[in-house]
C-alpha cells in the first residue's frame, strides 16, 4: 500500500515501519515546499493542497494526515477530505494534539478537528485517555498505538543511575504559546544555589535577542541572572541539530517540561530512549506516555507545586536509569508498523461500504 504521509520526514513517521521490513506499506516522501522551515524541512505541507491531491492521486493509495496543519483553514480542510473522497482515497488521522501547543486559543485547533476526526476513516491517537476525549467529544473510537522511539536504533547508550547532585534541565526553546517557565525556573535557582542540584537553562537566540519574532525581555532578564547563579549554567542557541539535541539531553539527569496544556510530547519520549528523567505537570496525557514520568500541579496563578517539585528531586539521587532498551523499542516498533497496517487495512475497507463517505 503506497501512503501519502503529512509528514514523511519527521522521526515520528519516520519510525512507523518495521526496522526489519515495510508490512507491505511505503510512504512518500515530502515533496519540497518553496521555502521550508529551519528544522522541519516537510513543511509546509505542500501534499496538503487539492491540486496536489488531484494532480497525484494515481500515485498513493492512501492518505494519512499527522500535523502541520495550524495554518490552513478548516474550510480548506474539508475541502480535502471532500477531494479524497471523491477519488475514492481513505482518508487516516492521527490525533497527536487535542490542544495545539503552538496556540494560546484552542479555537482554530478545534474547528479543525471538528472536521477531521469526523471525516475521518481511520482514527489513531496515542494515548487511552486521548482515546477516551476523542469519543467523548466526537463519539469516534480511535485506535491507541504508542509514539515509537525518536532517538535511532543504532545510537542508544546505556545510563547508570543518578548522583548525588542531579542535572537538572529546564528548555525555554523559542517560548512556544504552552509553555510557563519562568516560575520554574526561579524555584530551580534556588536549589541550584543551595547546592542540591546543577542546572542547565538555555534557550533559543530570538528569545533574548531585541527585534527577534519570540523575543521575551523577562526570559532575557532571568537568564542574565541565572549566569552568576552557583552550580547554574545558561546555554543559548540557535535550533539544535539532532545530534545536539541528543547530547544535551544526554547531560541531563532530569528534564523539566514547563508546559501549561498539551497532549502528548516527542521530546518526552526522545528523553526515554536517552535515559533521562522527565518531571512533567498533571495536564495532557504525558504521564500516559510511560510508566515513571515524575509529576506536579500548576496552581490557578500558574505557580508550579513547589512541594511536588522538591519530591521529585529528592526521589533522584541513586535512582535507576529510566530507559527503555534498543530491543524494547524495536519490538515495540514492529507491533506499531502492524497495528498502522490493520488501521490502514479497516479503513480501506470502511470507504469502499459506504462508497466515499467516513465510516
């Protein structure tokens, strides 16, 4: 079965295959847009046009749609699942984000999946608890395959437990619309200068750069503090390479995610394979992702749990690694590629019984 994937460069998609074969599945590469992004060279998606779908449609069998979408509009949405199911193409959906992380209002999110999970023929989500808002909101039953590995097969290396003075990192990145970092930073600072942990902070260079699209002159300002911290140190960077990020990941006994909504988290999943902690809040379904995710609540100021957050760094020191193994997640990736082809296979079917519409 020959799928067009939005995505196909992505490592989430990237990993949906069997490391040993295909199932009988190949997915299209990303067409090259005009003017790609730094970091995501598929987008924007350029198989997600009409035209494209009309002038190609001879050449998949399927279309499978991830994200990358924020930008279009939802009339423009169901005018392409309107397309493919005019051509007679099953249309498959993965719900990775019920609330985007990228926009402060989930209006545009919602309008959108107000026309794709309906129209959907195939529904995949990654969690039981998405799972269970998918058919609260929608009444549609999505099939739960796990997010697979990020981090290649061929580059794992085995971690030993945690010393007595853990690394702990908090990322700003570029201040996407979720995230809440700096009442967690501030917490993490006195600690640092305490002694009982060594920090890492860093942050993309338009954040503190004047002028720049995601400059925020309070993260400036803390970061320019956080210098002369004890046991502190700030990195920023323009985006990380994969190999980057993985070597900074892999210095880091803990990573703290700051996000105040969410779903589910690639970088989540990244820190597993590379052995490192994450201390995630009680929102989104990241403590769904895997057993041991380390957690505290956000307060209606948006205050982080500071009794919470001292728990989880006390459970650190002497701690076993928190991995999963090259042969956990190959195995893991061989039922994921067979569970796609199943989904692929029900939707095939469920387009040609109701002669275009969604199941």
């Amino acid at each position: 079965m020959r799928v067009a994937s939005l995505p196909h460069g992505h490592a989430y998609v990237q990993h949906l295959s069997d490391p040993a074969g295909d199932h009988g599945v190949t997915r299209l590469p990303d067409p090259a847009p005009a003017r790609a992004v730094p970091g995501a060279a598929w987008w924007p998606l350029v198989m997600l046009d009409e035209s494209w779908i009309r002038a190609h449609c001879e050449d998949f069998d399927l279309y499978h749609l991830h994200f990358g979408f924020d930008q279009t509009p939802p009339g423009t949405l169901q005018r392409i699942v309107d397309t493919l199911h005019g051509l007679g193409k099953p249309f498959v959906y993965t719900v990775h984000d019920l609330r985007n992380p990228h926009q402060v209002d989930p209006a545009a999110q919602d309008a959108a999946l107000d026309v794709l999970v309906p129209a959907a023929d195939g529904l995949i989500t990654l969690t039981p608890g998405a799972a269970r808002t998918v058919e609260q909101r929608w009444g549609r039953e999505a099939t739960v395959i796990p997010h697979p590995h990020v981090l290649p097969l061929d580059r794992w290396q085995p971690r030993g437990p945690v010393g007595p003075a853990p690394t702990v990192g908090l990322s700003f990145k570029s201040m996407r619309a979720n995230m809440n970092p700096l009442p967690v930073a501030r917490l993490l600072l006195e600690r640092a200068a305490r002694g009982q942990i060594r920090l890492v902070l860093d942050a993309h260079t338009d954040v503190v750069t004047p002028g720049e699209r995601h400059h925020d002159p309070r993260v400036a300002q803390l970061l320019d503090t956080a210098r002369s911290t004890p046991h502190t140190r700030v990195d920023v960077h323009g985006v990380y390479t994969d190999e980057q990020l993985w070597e900074h990941l892999r210095g880091l006994d803990l990573s703290v995610l700051a996000y105040r909504f969410g779903s589910h988290s690639g970088w989540l999943e990244l820190c597993h394979d590379l052995g490192t902690r994450v201390l995630a809040p009680h929102t989104g379904f990241y403590h769904e992702q895997h057993p041991g995710v380390l957690g505290f609540d956000w307060d209606h100021s948006g205050r982080p749990d500071e009794g919470q957050i001292d728990a989880a760094l006390a459970s650190l020191p002497g701690s076993p690694p928190w991995q999963a193994s090259a042969e956990e997640r190959a195995e893991q990736r061989r039922r994921i590629a067979a569970s796609h082809t199943e989904v692929y296979r029900r939707a095939s079917a469920a387009l040609g019984r109701t002669g275009g519409d969604p199941a």
